[in-house]
C-alpha cells in the first residue's frame, strides 16, 4: 500500500440484517467509514498498492459470485466480472502493478482454476491451462505479489503448487503427506500452511521459499490427549453406482480390527452444505466410531463441491431427491459389497447432513437400523421462513423460493414421517440461528405422535453444532450408546 495508509476492511449486517455491507477501518484515524452498502452478501478481497480501491466479492449462491472494483475517493463500483453471467469468482487479489487480478473461477467450463482479470480490457485467461480439468480449491498471493499458491482438490486430498510471477514459472515447494492442506499464507518469504489427515490433526509449518523440500518445520502442536494418533488408519478412496449410474465418490474407513468380508456395523456420515465436500482430514468422530468397533462411509453425493460445477448444480431445486437416493445407494453398497447388512448400518449428519439423515431414512427405513439427525433441517418451509435473513436469499438459491411452498413441501422429509421407523437420535442447539431449533422440535412431535422410537437432545448453551468440550463429550457418548444399542442385530431390508 502507499506510505501513510494503513486500513483493514470489513463486512457487517449492522444496518440491516439480511445484507452484508463493506467498511474501512483507518487505523491512522481509528475511524470507520462504511463504503458499500446495498443488498446482497458483499465482503472486502483485496485493496490495490495505493489503497485508494477495493476489489469487492458478492456471494450470490455456490455458483454464482461477482467481483466489483471500488474507488474509494469517488464512491464509484464497477462489475470486473462478466454482467449478466453466472460463474463462480472466488477473489485471489491483485497482481503486482495493479493492472489485473487474480480470481479462481470456472468462467465458461466445469472445473475453476485460477484466471486473469485484465482490469482495463475485462479480457479474461487462464493463469496455468494444464491445470484446466482440475477443481482449484483456493490460491494466495504472496506480500510482493511475486509468489502464487495453488492448491488443487485432488479426490477430496488437497496438494499445494507454486508459481513464480509474472512469468508464471513452476516453483519447487515443500515436501508433505498426503492430506489437505488449507491456511496457506506468506509472510516475506517464509509459506506458512496447515496439514492434516485422517491419523494427523492439523499443525501449522513454516517452509522457506527456496528451501529444501523437506525442510518445512512444525510452528504448533497438538496436545492428542496422549493417544497415538498414528496409528489411526487411512480412509480408502472407493466410488459407487447411483440409481442413474453415476459415480459417486466416498471415504471408507474400517476399524483397526476388520477383517475383510465380516459384516459389521457401520456408519454413513453425511456432509452439511450441501455445497460442501467430505476432505479426508482428521474427523475426531469417525475415529471415536472407528475404536468401538463401527466402520464409516462418507459419500461425496451429487451436489458436493470438488468435482466441478456440473456436479455441484446435480441437486439444485427440483433435483433435490436425487442427491437423498445418493445417500441411500451409499448404504446400499455396504450391503452389497459384504461391509454391513440391513439394520445394522446407522445414518449420521449434521445440518444439510441431518436433512439426509432424515431423508434417507423416510426412503429406506429398513435398510438402516439407527440414525442421528444434528441441527438437520425437515421442514424446508418453516427452515427458510425461520432462519436469519442474511442467510436466506443465498439458501433459497439451493433449495428453491419460498414463493413455491408446494414444492419445498415436497421435498420435506416431516411428510413421511410416518414411514420412518428407525430409531431416531435429535441433536440440536437451542440458539441455532441457521436451522433453529423449531425443526427439532417438530421432527420430535410427529415421530412421537406416530409411536416411533425417538429422543431429543438439546443444549441449551449451543448454536449450529457442539462447541463446548463437556457437551461434546456428552454427545459422543450418548451417540456411540445410540448406536451400539440399535445396530446389534440384522433386518431383512
């Protein structure tokens, strides 16, 4: 930035609670001035060198994002992305000189890599074209803008590249175990980045620019409690059929103790989002399933992010059941393939998660013998009608209006609640602002009524999921209990 100007940039719904406006701190005035305000979810990306503009990024939905360029002296906004197209434009930052900028995108194709904004021309190119055909998961620039990090969604794992600019040369970088690799930053030049797996939890390294490959150092540490987590096994990589032949990606784990072709309980762990995806890093619940003696399946359903924007779009509105019968083939490939029988395979997720767990059970109720629903929504009506307004332009996207409450109706698993007849565990947090509690609570009252195995759990001092140690632990081991109670003996499907 120009010497004298030193600022950070913000969002905030303070003016009104469904938008997101931008502000600018000044920390040489210590005042804040609010310098975009209009509807939408906007956030601040990147200032150029001289501070007087700021790249800003709207969030339309998982599809659909704009970035605009604001000055700062005049007030004036301008759309730096295609008007009137919707791709994906996840904000990078500027490059050195201030004449272009850095966006991931899949701008006219299926899978976002990074691309070049010409901010004079709009001109629009690819930054590394043989990395074209393989989903971007982010990228950062370096304080001098001389270094870019790439990091690339490699089946769910994530591996990290470097580019030297502006001649867009390869760099060697750190070596590392597979694993994902996320919080990539610079300071001068040293890279910081975390790594986790399924037996390693995340830990900050330090590399130098330059250095030997395996010279990355561990900055942090992890207190594991004492348990070896090293021993903890790796997920396998396995794809399944759907009801229409398409392939879906999951993450198998087996307990220490498998032996190969024993039936035996197991878990299908559904991903929130939906525009989510299941990474193979550490899971402390999977390996809390693993040790007392579950396997664990974690399907990428059709809907995920990762595999590009025609995979992602597979769920949106009026196909919404196709990614439910993802989840219930998933379950059917256990039983299949000799892993599990019917009854003894359980359901498990949260949020968009809980609405598959739901879901899935409304579908096959006896293909699965237990399910827990955490912070899941059942009622899309009363789900959109009830969440926090910032939330609800961008979720209405995904599943559909509110003006078209016959179909969110549809979609509801509250309507079949009457086929449901696996034992049910609700979880919620009584101050849950993105799914409230309301949905737990009718889930609850229609499964009683209909004389249906069911308990509620509510934490009274939780939001959208379980943050306090003491109520993580009670969950888990009221879950495990949940479990092993109802998974014991098979059911004829």
């Amino acid at each position: 930035m120009a010497a004298g100007f030193r600022a950070f940039a913000y969002r905030a719904n303070l003016e009104s609670k469904k938008d997101f406006h931008v502000y600018v701190f000044d920390l040489g005035r210590r005042g804040t001035k609010r310098v975009l305000a209009a509807e939408g979810d906007y956030a601040p990306a990147d200032f150029n060198a001289a501070g007087d503009k700021l790249v800003i990024f709207k969030m339309n939905s998982a599809s659909h994002m704009q970035l605009f360029e604001l000055d700062l002296a005049s007030g004036e906004n301008r759309e730096i992305t295609p008007k009137g197209e919707s791709w994906v434009w996840e904000p990078v930052g500027y490059e050195a000189g201030d004449k272009s900028f850095l966006a991931v995108s899949d701008y006219q194709g299926d899978f976002a890599t990074v691309r070049r904004i010409d901010l004079a021309s709009g001109a629009i190119t690819t930054l590394v074209p043989e990395y074209e055909g393989r989903e971007c998961d982010g990228a950062s620039l370096s304080e001098d803008r001389s270094v870019l990090a790439i990091l690339l969604n490699e089946d769910g794992y994530s591996t990290l590249h470097l580019r030297k600019l502006p001649d867009n040369e390869e760099m060697p970088g750190p070596a590392m175990e597979r694993g994902i690799v996320s919080g990539v930053d610079f300071c001068g030049k040293t890279l910081l980045y975390n790594l986790s797996n399924a037996r390693a939890l995340g830990v900050i390294h330090r590399w130098e620019l330059g250095a030997a490959p395996d010279s990355a150092v561990a900055v942090t540490k992890v207190d594991a409690q004492g348990i070896d987590t090293s021993t903890f096994k790796l997920p396998e990589l396995i794809r399944y059929t759907s009801f229409d032949k398409l392939e879906v990606p999951a993450f198998l784990y087996l307990p220490p103790s498998y032996a190969r072709g024993t039936r035996i309980p197991f878990i299908v762990s559904y991903h929130g989002g939906p525009e989510s995806q299941y990474r193979p890093g550490f899971s402390r619940d999977i390996q809390y399933f693993l040790t007392r003696g579950f396997g664990v399946l974690a399907p990428n359903v059709r809907g995920s992010s990762g595999y590009g924007r025609k995979y992602l779009e597979m769920d949106n509105y009026k196909l919404r059941m196709d990614s439910v019968m993802d989840g219930v083939w998933a379950a059917r490939w256990l039983v299949e393939n000799n892993y599990s029988s019917p009854g003894r395979i359980g359901a498990y997720g949260g949020s968009y998660g809980g609405f598959m767990v739901v879901a899935c059970t409304a579908q096959a109720p006896r293909l699965f013998g237990a399910a827990c629903n955490v912070v899941g929504i059942v009622n899309f009506k009363t789900f959109l009608e009830r969440t926090k307004d910032y939330r609800r332009a961008l979720r209405e996207a995904e599943y559909g209006p509110l003006t078209d409450a016959e179909f969110l109706e549809s979609i509801s698993p509250i309507r079949l609640v009457e086929r449901i007849t696996t034992p049910m565990l609700i979880a919620h947090g009584r101050n849950d602002p993105r799914v409230p509690i309301h949905e737990a609570e009718q889930l609850y009252a229609a499964l009683k009524e209909h004389g249906r195995p069911v308990e509620l759990l509510v934490f009274d001092d939780e939001g959208h999921g379980f943050r306090k140690e003491a109520n993580r632990i009670r969950f888990y081991e009221k879950l495990a209990e949940f479990f092993e109670q109802h998974l014991a003996t098979e059911r004829a499907e």
